[in-house]
C-alpha cells in the first residue's frame, strides 16, 4: 500500500488515541477493566514502534504520545528516515487498532 495516504480524520483519531499514552500508562497499574484495556493500548503503541525501526522505537513513542517533532529528539538517524518510520508507524497502527 505504499504511496497510499490516510485520510486527515483517520490520522486525527490515531494521533489523539496515541496523545493519551502517559494518563494510559497510569490507567494500566490497576486492575480494572479500563486499566487492561489501557495495558493493551499502551503495549501496541510500543510494539508496533519497535516493529516499524527497532533502534529509534523509543523516539517514535515518544514522538507520537507527545508531539514532539524530529529536531526537538535528538534522534539518532535523519529527518527523512524518522518521519518514514513514523508514518509507517500510523498505517500500521490503523490496521492494528
């Protein structure tokens, strides 16, 4: 499916379902149901970060749970190669989720 793009409203849904990852991450430490499905949330954002570029997996979850951009990361590989990975991140995650 490359070169195919995903719709504003699809990529909002994902991006706001991401931007709860740290009251998530909280959520998860109880043992209710909302606290497993919040462990749920937050272990798919994680692994499909480390399925998409492995060595930059943390900069890619910590780009998209805080909208941080490349230049505010430091990260370890170029513009280009991050925001590819993090766009595959997205198509990936909307199929998943």
């Amino acid at each position: 499916m490359k070169g195919e793009r995903m719709q504003k409203e699809q990529y909002l849904e994902l991006k706001y379902f991401c931007l709860q990852y740290k009251r998530k991450k909280a959520e998860a430490n109880t043992s209710t149901a909302k606290g497993r499905r919040a462990l749920i949330d937050i272990t798919l954002i994680e692994q499909i970060a480390e399925y998409v570029y492995p060595e930059v997996a943390d900069y890619i979850v910590e780009s998209v749970t805080t909208g941080k951009s490349w230049e505010q990361l430091n990260v370890p590989c170029g513009r280009r190669q991050f925001y590819n990975a993090r766009n595959r991140f997205f198509n990936l995650l909307s199929k998943m989720k």
